[in-house]
C-alpha cells in the first residue's frame, strides 16, 4: 500500500471497521500518510472466513491488491 498522493509508504491505518452483510462483509479502513497527511479510504472484501487469525488474514488481503 502506498499513499495515493505522494508514493510514500508510511501508512498508519487511524480506523479499522468491519461492515457485515449475511456470510460476508466489507472492512473500511481509513488511512494517514505520514509523509504528506493525506487522508483517505479503503475498502477491502471480506469472505467472511476469517475469525481465528483475523488480524493476520486481513494484513495479507491487504497486500493482494499491490
Ligand atoms: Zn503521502
């Protein structure tokens, strides 16, 4: 993930909230750029498999769409 605005890649995620929908949801995540400030927001797909290592699952979700 890099910041849209600038290319830097010191990304600090300021909120982090699961949307659940039947089976499956979305995560927002809002992040800062901490090179430039920008601010914006991401959604990423979530199959709804997740619970165990949820933290670890959505981490390498998250690197899927570099
Ligand atoms: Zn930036």
């Amino acid at each position: 993930m890099q910041c849209p605005a600038c290319g830097s890649e010191l990304i600090r995620v300021v909120d982090s909230r699961r949307w659940i929908a039947g089976s499956s949801g979305m995560v927002r995540r809002r992040r800062w750029c901490m090179a430039c400030g920008a601010e914006w927001v991401t959604w990423e797909e979530w199959d709804g498999r997740v619970p165990r290592r949820s933290a670890r699952a959505l981490d390498r979700a998250d690197h899927q769409g570099e």
